[in-house]
C-alpha cells in the first residue's frame, strides 16, 4: 500500500507555465543549463587570460562599438516613427489576410521555423499594460494613463492620445484615394499655351524640356550655369507666367558677365533686390522690368549712379518714381539713351519730364510712353523734336488735337519704321492723310480703338501710300460704337469693305502678322474675295478674326488656302464657324468646335483638310465649298 502510495505521488503533476511545457518540448532541463553555463564560464576566463596583454585595445574597441549601437539604435527609433505609417498600413493589409492564412496546411519548413520564432518570441514578449496603468509611449517616450482606446506603435508598444491621433490621421490621409483633377484642366492648359504662342508640333526640343524641368523646380535650384541670354530670357518669362519670381529665384539671373536684366514681373520684389541688380551687373546696357511697383526714389537714385553704360530701359508700373528722380536721371544717363519704354504710369511722370527727356535724351531712338495718366498736349508736341526717332507708340488718356498729331507726324514721320497710336479716340481722316503723305518707311503700323475715321479714308491711305508693304499691322477695334444702329452708319466707319481690300492688296507680298479683331463692318463679300484660294499672302503667319461676325467655315477655309506659312488664327466670336478642319502645322484659337490638327506635314496637309471640309459640307454647299477649294 506505501508503494503505491509513493507511486502515486511521483506520478502527481501540478500546474505547469507555458515556459516550463517549452522546455519540456524542446529537451531542456535545469542540469543541462548548469553545464552549459559553467562550460561559458570557464572559456570565458581561459580567453580573458590568453588575451591579457590586449585588454586596452579591446577597450577601446568597446567602447566603439557600444556607441555606434548607440547611433545605430538612435537611428533605428527615428525611422521606426517615421515608417510608422506604412506599418500601420502594411498591419491592415495582413489583418485582412489572415483569415485566408488560417485555412492553408503550413506544411512548408520555412513556414514552420517562421511559426516556431514566432513561438519563442511570443513567451518573451512584454505583457500589454491593461486599461488603467501606467505605460511609456512608444514614440515620445511620455508616461500616461492606458485605456481601451489607446492605439497600437509599429513596434507594438502603446501610444499616448496625441501621437495616436496623429498617427491615425496620417494613415487615413495615406489610404485615402487620392483626388482626379478637373477633366478640363488638360486642356485648358493647351488653350493657355497656345494663346502664349506656344504651338508645339512633334517631340519638344532637348532645350524645352530642361526649360521647363528647370521651371517646374524653381525652388530647389543653386545656379543656372552659363547659360546663353536667350535662354535666360525665355525661363524669365517662364516664371514670370508661374509667379515664382522672389528674391532667392532672382539670384539665379544675376551674372556680372551679363549685360541685360530682365524680369517680368517684380511684384514679389523690394527696393533691396533692385538695388542688387545694379550691384551685380554695374555695366548692364538693357533693363527691363515688369511690374516694378516698389521701384523707389532711392532705387532710381542708385541705378543712375551704377548704371553708367544702360542704353534701354523699360520700366512698368513704376509710380513710386517722383518727378525730379526722373528728370535727375535723364539729365545724368540720358545723352547714352536709345531705347525708353514707359508704361502704367499715374502717380507721376508729367509733361514736364517728357521735355526733359526730349531735352537730355537727343540720341533716343525708341520711344513708348502708354497709360501715362498724366501726359497731355505739351507731351506730343515736345516729342515732335525727336530728330532720330525712328520707333514711336503712343496711348495717352488725355484729348490731343489732331493739329498737334499732324505736327508730330509732320517732323518724326519721314524717319519713322513704326508707328502705333492707341485710343487715339478724335483722330480723322486729316490725320490719316497726313500719315500717308509723310510715313514712307513704315514696317509696323497700329492704329487701334478709334471711332471717327472712316473706311473711304483708310482705303485711300492704302490704295495710294507710296509706303513699302507692311511687315506688321494691327487695326483692330476701328468701328462705329452706335448701338442702336448694329450695321453702322450708311458712310462705313473704320475698317469695312473697301479699306480692307485695299490693305490687303497693298502688303500682301510681305505681311506676317495682321489684326482687324472686333472690324465688325468687313462684309462678307470683302472675306471671300480677299480669301478665295488664288490671292497669295506668302509671309502671312499669324491673324485676328475675333469678332468679325462674317467670318465663317467657307472663309477660314480660303485662309487656309490662300496663306501657306499660316501658324496661328484667333478667331473667337466667329459662331458661324462650324467643325472646321485644321491642317498640320496650323492652330485655331477659339473656335470650340474644331476638330483635332491632322498629323500630317507638307503641302498635301492643307489640301487633306480642304477635303475632309468639302466631304462635311458636299451635301449642303458642294458648289461653294469646291469653288474655294
């Protein structure tokens, strides 16, 4: 019975933890550790011995070592906070998965090894703190009170509640799909670029592409190198357009080799960074500047003193200049002046320093005075005395007498290649003669937003003008403004019927680029026959036709025919165009039923257009359509 007993009891089993069924499992029991320890021991102090002499080194090498796990560590927990999100991401993703997981035989051996680390570092692992203790977080380091809604770190400690909500907004940021774009916004962007002239046919040049890289990251760029000043131009007016021109961009242009400044827009500039310009570059001989509203006395003051060899100045929307800076710098830079173009100018600038300017600047040969508020009669008569000008644009607010633009015109004319006379609202057909009887060497001619002259005089001017043919001409908004009588009076207006033939006639050998938007009064008759496909206009590239009401599919058609260097046409207000063919090589700007370029080049592309346009309409217009073709 006391055997049994004893049997019995040997037999008797108590409560085992999960470490001790561990080590059951795996054939560990407590003699064989002991050994296993006294084993380590004793070769630790065997080694120890032997390495004696080179215990200093070893030290040192420790010490190393230790402090490179230091940074290693420090590293570590840097990155374990800022990968933190994609961990709570990736955690989503295998939570998703595991039910999957579950329903597969893991009969792999890397599958089982995975599995059994799992298992070891599973009996090791910290408990979780329960709701109501005291915990560490994971990312700041910062003691708070756990809860039930205390989030989880990416290494599975706990956080407290502000790293957790702002861990939790930037996963939902991260999985939240991110937004489409308008569907317009691509091609409102092509719209913009052609409006700017940008027409692109083909693969874009090596040079547009590191342009525009070079323009996308304004921000991040040191130096432009040695760029040409071409080139230094065209990213000017690249970032003028995207409003990215301050003072840390501007530092990109400024090169002592350079001899131009030119930006165009300043609006993000100070009175310091124009100063600077002058600093950089003292010998610059080409100045323009867009937008320069915080160009002051004290600037102006400075570039008079440094720019000692500037020949060209532009200046726009400079109202901060008082009128004795302007007339300083005429009187000390202006006997060196060529080229002075002055624009939006309300707050000073009178006619006062218009006669400075014709007093100091003798040699100007270009001159531009536009929007200047303050300018009058007395302006246009001292300019008169301008005996080398050869380049003259005027748009003043105030009324001229035409006596006195017949006298400009009667002393600067003979020499002038561009004339241009905006808002000229009172000019007449006396002015107009005086322009044909004096100006024979015109290669630009303007004359824009006028009401008084009538198209039997302009037909005159250009029927008779013993002047070459122009290379520019821009005679837009020169139209009867009577709204309750639509069609005008019964002796036409501005540009009609017969000025428009006779204009057309008179430059069709050499004109490049022409402009008669919002000429209302041109008949439809005047377009077919100035564009029937037999009349050529060789060097014509680029035309106005907006608001032109005749202005129809025939018509543009004819265009096409008849100007075979066309590469740009604005015809927005023409409703009576209808699904017109562009050719290869051609943009239509504001007509939104155009159908797409065809991607063809040579002289078959107009013709191909002309075809599939013949094919459109052969049910409805087959005869007029043929004819024009």
């Amino acid at each position: 019975m006391a055997g049994r007993r004893n049997g019995n009891a040997a037999r008797i089993r108590g409560p085992q933890s999960a470490l001790t069924d561990f080590l059951a499992a795996n054939n560990i029991s407590a003699q064989q550790i002991r050994d296993d320890y006294a084993r380590r021991r004793t070769q630790a102090e065997a080694d120890a011995a032997a390495a004696a002499p080179e215990e200093d080194d070893e030290a040192e090498r420790e010490e190393q070592e230790a402090a490179e796990a230091a940074i290693t560590n420090a590293r570590a927990r840097r990155r374990r906070g800022e990968e933190a999100k994609a961990t709570i991401k990736k955690g989503k993703g295998k939570d998703k998965g595991k039910g999957k997981g579950k329903k597969k035989k893991k009969d792999s051996d890397d599958d089982e090894e995975s599995d059994f680390e799992d298992d070891v570092m599973n009996v090791y692992k910290k408990a979780v703190k329960l709701p109501g203790q005291l915990e560490n977080c994971e990312l700041c380091s910062k003691r708070f009170t756990v809860t039930p809604y205390s989030k989880t770190g990416p290494d599975g400690g706990l956080l407290c509640t502000p790293c957790g909500r702002e861990l939790a907004k930037d996963a939902k940021a991260e999985t939240k799909p991110k937004a489409k774009g308008p569907a317009g916004r691509k091609r409102r962007k092509i719209e913009s670029d052609r409006l700017d002239g940008k027409i692109q046919h083909g693969a874009k040049s090596l040079q547009q592409l590191c342009v525009e890289k070079v323009a996308k990251h304004a921000g991040d760029i040191d130096d432009l190198g040695d760029l040409p000043p071409q080139v230094l131009e065209r990213l000017s007016e690249i970032f003028t357009k995207n409003r990215v021109m301050r003072p840390k961009v501007l530092d990109l242009f400024l090169r002592a080799d350079v001899e131009t400044i030119i930006v165009h827009d300043c609006a993000y500039l100070g009175s310091d960074d124009f100063k600077k310009m002058f600093a950089i570059q003292p010998l610059v001989q080409k100045v323009v500047l867009g937008n320069a509203c915080q160009f002051k006395n004290d600037t102006m003051e400075y570039m008079t003193e440094r720019a000692t060899k500037l020949q060209h100045l532009h200046l726009y929307a400079a109202n901060l200049i008082s009128d004795a800076f302007w007339s300083d710098f005429f009187l000390k830079r202006g006997e060196k002046m060529k080229t002075i173009k002055l624009t939006w100018l309300d707050a000073a600038f009178e006619d006062r320093q218009v006669q400075d300017l014709v007093k100091y600047c003798p040699n100007l040969e270009r001159l531009k005075l536009k929007r200047c508020r303050r300018l009058g009669p007395d302006s246009i008569v001292a300019i008169s005395h301008l005996k080398k000008l050869r380049h003259l644009s005027l748009q003043v607010s105030q009324h001229i007498p035409n006596e006195t633009l017949i006298d400009l015109i009667r002393s600067v004319g003979p020499k002038l290649e561009t004339l241009s006379l905006e808002d000229f609202k009172d000019l007449d057909d006396v002015v107009i003669e005086a322009i044909g009887f004096y100006c024979r060497k015109l290669q630009k001619f303007r004359m824009k937003d006028n009401d008084t002259v009538t198209d039997s005089a302009l037909a005159a001017l250009f029927s008779n003008w013993l002047n070459p043919p122009l290379h520019t001409l821009d005679v837009s908004i020169n139209r009867d403004v009577d709204n309750s009588n639509p069609d005008g009076p019964e002796e036409a207006i501005g540009i009609a019927e017969a000025s428009f033939k006779a204009m057309m006639a008179h430059s069709a050998s050499k004109l490049a680029y022409l402009n008669v938007s919002s000429c209302r009064h041109i008949s439809y008759s005047a377009l077919i026959d100035v564009f029937d496909g037999k009349k050529q206009y060789p060097e014509l590239k680029e035309i106005d036709l907006s608001f032109v009401s005749a202005v129809d599919t025939l018509v543009l058609a004819g265009l096409f025919k008849s100007a075979p260097q066309l590469r740009k046409v604005v015809a927005f207000g023409c409703f009576q165009i209808e699904d017109v063919v562009v050719p290869a090589g051609l943009v239509v700007i504001g007509v939104p039923r155009a159908q797409d370029a065809i991607e063809k080049f040579g002289d078959g592309a107009v013709n191909e257009a002309l075809d599939r346009m013949v094919a459109m309409y052969a049910e409805t217009t087959p005869m007029e359509i043929e004819a024009a073709a």
